[in-house]
C-alpha cells in the first residue's frame, strides 16, 4: 500500500505539523475541517504545503520519523523548494 508524508500549517512560516496517511485527500480534508481533535485543530493547522508520496507505508512513516527529527530550518528550506509561495497544495490533489 502506498503512503504519503504531508506538512500543514497555519500561515507561512508558521506552526507546522508533519503527518504520515495512506489517503492524502481524505486526510487533508479531515485537517481542514477540523474534524479530528488534537494538534492540528488546536492551532489551526489546515493548509497543505508539502507533501511526498512513497510506494510502500512503511516508508512513509520512517520518513515522517525522520522529518519529526529536523531542525525547523530544513523543514522550512524542505517546503520551500517544492512550494516557494506557500501555496495551499490541497486543490491540486484533484
């Protein structure tokens, strides 16, 4: 089964959360609508700016893993390469 890993935020620049799913689409739009409770709701984690798709699942989560580990830095240089303006990615998934 395949896998993605995806970051969402609030605002550019802002609060980043680094999540792993098997449906990118579903997800995302489980984030927008706040309708899974905990960080992403609570900080209003909502637009998608980065994501990567893996073949396999279990190669989404040890990249996710890794990511989790990064310096917000490289995070930002991360999202920044694929999406330069910060784009909300998510319209682009259809």
């Amino acid at each position: 089964m395949a896998g993605y890993v995806y970051i969402v935020t609030n605002q550019k620049k802002g609060t980043l959360y680094i999540g792993v799913t098997s449906d990118l689409a579903r997800r995302i739009y489980e984030h927008r609508e706040g309708l899974m409770p905990g960080f992403t709701s609570k900080y209003g984690c909502a637009r998608l700016v980065w994501y990567e798709e893996h073949l396999q699942i279990g190669s989404a989560i040890q990249r996710e893993k890794s990511l989790k580990r990064w310096y917000r830095q490289w995070k930002l240089d991360l999202i920044e390469r694929m999406n330069p303006d910060w784009r909300d990615l998510y319209e682009e998934l259809w």
